[in-house]
C-alpha cells in the first residue's frame, strides 16, 4: 500500500475513532471501503452506534449524509427522489431523494 492511501486510512481511523469507541474492526473494514471505492451495509441491534459511525464517516469524508426512514408507506421516490412542477417557471424541477448522498443510513 502507498503511503499516501496508508495516510488516508489512518486519518479515516482516527477521525472514527474518535466518535465511537470499540468498534476497530468496523473502522477498519469501512476504512478499507472507502479506499476500495465500495459499498458497506451496517447491521445490527439499536444502540451500537451505526448511525454516528455513518455520521461520522460522511464528516470525515468531507461528504453528506442522509437517512431513510423504513415505514409501512415507503414509495421509490421517497427515496430516489421526484420531478414536481413549478408553476412560477412552469417546468418540472428535480428533487433529490436520500439516494443522492454519500452516505446513506436506515
């Protein structure tokens, strides 16, 4: 590994490591992540700190994060987003769902 990713790493592992506590292999595993330009899914019971390590990462990374709320009544454009038309400019303007975040949480 270069030193330049190897530097990465180590800012990503303090920077979450700072925010939650005992989850190394996790930090770890998300720091390798973002270097491989993956994707990661985080589960497990409440209360284990998921959506501040998500939080976190986002910050770290200089980028956004959103949350879906799973519900009984959850549509596709909840969560992709929907074209709704503006009578001031009369044309459709896009808003982004959740989806459009670097990282995303449920």
């Amino acid at each position: 590994m270069s030193t330049a990713l190897e530097g990465l790493e180590q800012r990503l592992q303090d920077a979450l490591g700072a925010a939650v506590i005992g989850l190394k292999p996790i930090i770890r595993a998300l720091s390798i992540a973002v270097i491989a330009r993956g994707h990661v899914l985080l589960q497990g019971p409440p209360g284990l700190g998921k959506t501040l390590l998500s939080k976190s990462l986002a910050a770290a990374l200089g980028g956004m994060f959103r949350r879906v709320q799973g519900t009984a009544d959850l549509m596709p454009s909840d969560i992709i987003g929907v074209h709704i038309f503006d009578t001031a400019k009369r044309e459709f303007e896009f808003r982004p769902g959740p989806l459009f975040a670097e990282v995303l949480g449920r």
